[in-house]
C-alpha cells in the first residue's frame, strides 16, 4: 500500500514529535491552512521543501528511469 504524502508528513511529524499546530506556526500559517492541505493531500513542491526544512530534514522529489537514472 502505497502512503500519500499527507502520511508521509504526519509520519515524519510524530517522529520528529512536531504537531501539525507547531508546523503551521514554523512555516507561517494557520492551522485550518494548514489542516485543509492535510485533508486534501495537496502540497506544492514549494511547501514539501519548506515542510522538510522546517522539520529539519531533506527533500527529494525525482522520477527515476527504468535505467536508474534520477530526474
């Protein structure tokens, strides 16, 4: 089963031990913002990467070719 990135976030949040109410404050929104993204799991590329250096973290986004290779 495949985690959409919402479980992703939330997955990494509870490892980090970071609330969804601490994320919103770190990347300067509001919660209800921030709880809409969640339920619709839509994030911009833009949001991933401010979500992963809020959380300090790195985030990788690539499409990978049947030869391996990364895009």
């Amino acid at each position: 089963m495949k985690l959409t990135m919402g479980e992703k976030i939330r997955i990494l949040l509870k490892r980090k031990n970071v609330t969804i109410i601490e994320l919103s404050k770190r990347l300067g929104t509001t919660n209800q913002n921030m709880a809409n993204k969640f339920k619709r799991d839509n994030f911009s590329m833009k949001e991933l990467e401010a979500i992963a250096e809020a959380l300090d973290c790195d985030f990788e986004s690539y499409f990978i070719d049947k030869n391996g290779e990364k895009f």
